[in-house]
C-alpha cells in the first residue's frame, strides 16, 4: 500500500515508529523518520539497522494468526488500542496469555507464513514434543483429554485427526471449513 503521507513525515513518525511493518519481503521495525526528509531507518529482526525510504514501506495489515512457541501453539490476534498506530506492536496484539511483552521470533515466523507442515506438527504431538503445534495460521493440532489429536479453527475445536493418514475429519458443523483446509491435506 502506498503511503500518502505526503511531505508530513512528522505526522508519519508518531503513526510508525516503533511498528513493525512489511519492506519488501521481510518484516521490519520503524526506529527513526527523518523530519526533512522521510528517509527512514528501520531494524529486521536480528537488530540491523538500515536506511529506507518512507514511501518503500508496505502499511498493509500484516496477517495474525497461531504461533508455535516453545512446545505449545496460541493464537494472536489485534486488540483495539486508543492510540491508532500503524503495523504491530506489543501493545495492539494479544495472544492465549494476555498481552504481548515483545514481538518474537515465533510471532515474526507466523506474519511472514512460516509453519510446519501437518505431518510434522503430528509427529512432534505423537512424540510428545510438543502439546500443540499450528501448521497455518488458522488451524492448530492438539491433544485432548482423551489423548486424540484435535484440530482447532481460530481456537474453537472442529475436527479430529487420523494421525496415521495425517487427516482432518471436520465435525458436521465444521464441514464449511473444507475448502480452506484442502490446500493443507
């Protein structure tokens, strides 16, 4: 999306500083906007710094979704804020444990599309790595209580898993969901 800030860049700054935002095909965190100039240093996630034009950074909504965090999954979605910023921050995202300290390298991997496939996410519950973990960002596998694989559509339980075929079997009132979950199968 292309800003229209025009030559505003002061206005630019307290709407993207501090945010994190799309450049080209990474996700970067805006540091400093230049009054004079709109040149713009922003940091990727292994803290280097570089220099970019304002009008280079993509302000288009960055999807949310489930993250794998150490040995479970949790979905994260925005939260309304008062203070209307652009991209992500800390503060306008939540997730299974409230708000977020800290933008991860596991939240990073989930809004850039980065999941394991289904049959890894079944081998690492098999093999008791982990007790949840999302091959997309809409569907996460888990245990139940009776020890069977579950699917879970935006943190609701929707279907069961034949782990040995490494299939979803949605529930009657799930089966809409189909479609979505064939680009997975």
């Amino acid at each position: 999306m292309t800003l229209s800030y025009g030559e505003d860049y002061e206005y630019a700054g307290t709407r993207l500083v501090d945010s994190w935002v799309r450049y080209k095909d990474d996700l970067v965190r805006v540091r400093h906007i230049r009054n004079d100039s709109g040149e713009c240093t922003v940091q990727d996630f292994l803290g280097r710094d570089f220099l970019v034009n304002l009008e280079e950074l993509d302000i288009t909504p960055i999807p949310l979704g489930y993250i794998n965090y150490k040995s479970i999954s949790s979905y994260i979605a925005r939260m309304p804020t008062r203070h209307y910023r652009q991209g992500i921050r800390p503060q306008n995202i939540k997730g299974g444990q409230g708000v977020l300290a800290e933008i991860t390298k596991e939240i990073v991997q989930t809004m850039l599309g980065i999941f394991p496939s289904i049959d890894q996410c079944i081998e690492s519950i098999v093999n008791e790595e982990s007790k949840s973990k999302a091959f997309c960002r809409q569907f996460s596998l888990c245990l139940d209580e009776k020890e069977k694989i579950v699917a879970h559509y935006k943190d609701r339980e929707v279907g069961i898993v034949d782990y040995k075929k490494a299939l979803i079997n949605l529930k009657p009132d799930f089966l809409y969901l189909s479609d979505v979950l064939g680009d997975y199968q």
